[in-house]
C-alpha cells in the first residue's frame, strides 16, 4: 500500500482513478474499520464483518446505531460503498454524510429513504451551512441498492462539492465566494440507520413494517482520503493535495459534464431550486449550482 506524507498526516492512497474522472475505492487494499473509525450508538446493532473490512448496522424496536471517523477533516474525497436494507424498508434511513459539530454546524448528506418493497428508493442530497439546509435535492437510483454495494462519493475541496453514485455526479455545489455561505468547518463522516418514519417516505405517511425487523445495512471503504483539520484550515486548500488540483478544481470533465446532465434529467425528483411554493424568491445559489 503506497501513502505520502503531507503536513504531517499520512493519506492513504488506495485508491483508483477511472475513465469518468472519478475515483473508486479499492476494496483489496482498504483500511479495517478500527483504523480511522468509531461506534457512537448501538454498539448492540453493531457487527463487524470480513476481517473489520466491512460493518453491519441494524435496527428493530429498541435502538439503530451509528459510527464516525476519528478525525476531522477541512477537505477531501469522501467514498463508501453501501448495500441498503433489503425488501420493505420504509420508514428507514441509512445515512452517510459529513459533520461539523454543534447547533451551527457545517453538513454535506447523502440520505437513502427506504420504501415499501417493489417501489424505488430515494437518495436526498443536502448542504448546511452554519445551521441552515433547506437545500434537499432527491433521485431516484437506476439500480436496486439492496441487491449488491454500490459506491457513494463526496469531493469537497475550497471550489466545489460533488455528490457522486457509481462515479457518476449527480450534483454540484459551488463555492462562489459571493457571499453565499459554503462549508469550512471541520467535518467528520459519519454514517448511520435510524427510525425516519416520521417524514423519510411519502412524507411520513408511510410506516415502518415491523415485521421486517431487524433491518440491516453494509458499509465497506474506511480508508482515508482527506486532510486532518487541526484549526488550519488554509493547510486543507493547498495544492499538495491531489483532489485540490487539476480535473478537480472547480470544472468537472466533458465526460462528467454530461453524465451529471444525464442524471439530472431522467433521475431527479426533486429540487429546491425548482420549489416555487416553498421559497416566493429562489435562494441566491440557485443560480450557480446544479
């Protein structure tokens, strides 16, 4: 396994660059989850599985559970690879996501809603800026996710964030730096199962079907790719780090252009930015973004 060092920390590199201009988790190489990461709720619905190389959450009556990096993090390439509770799983939420502490907090998330079995299930994307989301855009996949892993990626560097499914983008937030508020703070991935059945499908009038209990959820990629922030947060722009530099800054490739157009228009649902009942005056991003 080859790592470098930068500003003191090592970085992993296991990871594969393919013909989209994404980057793929190597799973042959990858980290054991004891490595960089940490159960916080439900050590109960917590199982390790071949080698620490992946991890199962569950959930039933009593608890969910959930677990996150040790380490914060002021930029990166952040990628899982996720299998999500099989059959009737409405009402659940599998979550994967970035996290900067407290009320006010910075936040970039990937939330899977789960579905009465047969029906497709929903990927909600949304950005917080101190405190503040209400940004949700929705996709439905264009494959079963409860059949095998498939891999959820987010690039957040000083120019942009990108949402990615299978390499593929399917959103994009710009830092415009015009006074539009964009994370800073440090984050922390986390990821999580819980009881969403109060809004997670069809507005929360869909329930949770207990028989289906315990309902489970696979994780595999615990690697890290992403600068360690300790209060220096220019340290997490420089350039020394690859996903800061090149293909990666601010412009996504022709290919990835176009395969985000594709994704946009056959698979998106919902958009914030489309919401005209919700917001009398579209939010200022909405120009900028995708």
């Amino acid at each position: 396994m080859e790592c470098i060092l930068i500003f003191g920390f090592v970085i992993v590199l296991s990871l594969i660059i393919n013909v989209q201009g994404a980057i793929t988790i190597d799973i042959k190489q990858e980290a054991n989850f004891d490595e960089n990461y940490v159960v916080t709720w439900g050590q109960n619905h917590f199982l390790k599985l071949n080698r620490s190389k992946e991890v199962q959450l569950s959930m039933d009556h009593s608890s969910g559970s959930g677990f996150e990096s040790k380490n914060h993090y002021g930029s990166g390439f952040f990628q899982m690879r996720i299998k999500l509770p099989a059959k009737d799983s409405a009402g659940i939420v599998t979550a994967f996501y970035l996290t900067s502490k407290g009320n006010i907090q910075d936040e970039v998330d990937f939330e899977f809603l789960g579905n009465r079995e047969g029906k497709p299930i929903t990927i909600q994307t949304n950005v917080f800026t101190k405190g503040q989301g209400n940004r949700e855009q929705r996709f439905v996949l264009w494959f079963d996710p409860t059949e095998d892993f498939h891999a959820y990626g987010i690039l957040w560097n000083p120019y942009h964030i990108v949402f990615y499914v299978d390499n593929i983008p399917i959103r994009v937030k710009k830092n415009n730096k015009k006074g539009i508020s964009y994370p800073s703070k440090p984050m922390q991935v986390v990821s999580s199962l819980w009881n969403g059945e109060a809004w997670a499908t069809d507005g929360g009038k869909t329930k949770i079907n207990w028989a289906y209990a315990p309902f489970k959820a696979h994780f595999q990629g615990f690697s890290e790719s992403g600068c360690h922030m300790d209060g220096w947060y220019d340290a997490c722009e420089s350039s020394a780090y690859w996903w800061n530099t090149g293909k990666y800054v601010g412009v996504l490739s022709v290919s990835e252009q176009t395969a985000l157009k594709n994704a946009r228009a056959k698979y998106m649902n919902y958009d914030y930015c489309s919401d005209h009942t919700r917001f009398s005056v579209l939010p200022d991003e909405c120009q900028w973004n995708q």
